[in-house]
C-alpha cells in the first residue's frame, strides 16, 4: 500500500440538498432556523424605533 491517503469524493450542492429532501426532521429543523432568523431580523428595528422618530409639534399621532 501507497502512503498517500484517499480523500472522499466531494459531495455536489445537489446531493447536499437531497439529505434535507430525504430527512423530513432536518428539513424542518432547517425552516425553522431559518423562519426565527428572518422573525428576529423583522423585530430587532422596532426596539430602537423610538431612537429614530422625530416629534412634529402641532402634530397629533393616531395611537
């Protein structure tokens, strides 16, 4: 035997995709990674949304 060691054979995007095809538990693991990142990324603006309005005198909001 040859002391060069074997790699594994890269695995395509498309063969990457079809564990999550195959694995309904990681698929929706995966959209809900994915969804709770996107909620976060929607919300995290509204906690400083008060540093960002200006006041308008004469002007009354509708809340």
């Amino acid at each position: 035997m040859t002391s060069i060691e074997h790699k594994a054979p890269r695995r395509s995007l498309w063969a990457k995709h079809k564990i999550f095809e195959t694995n309904s538990i990681i698929l929706v693991i995966g959209v809900l990674l994915v969804i709770s990142i996107g909620g976060l990324v929607e919300i995290a603006p509204l906690f400083y949304l008060r540093n960002t309005i200006e006041t308008v005198q004469g002007l009354r909001p509708y809340t």
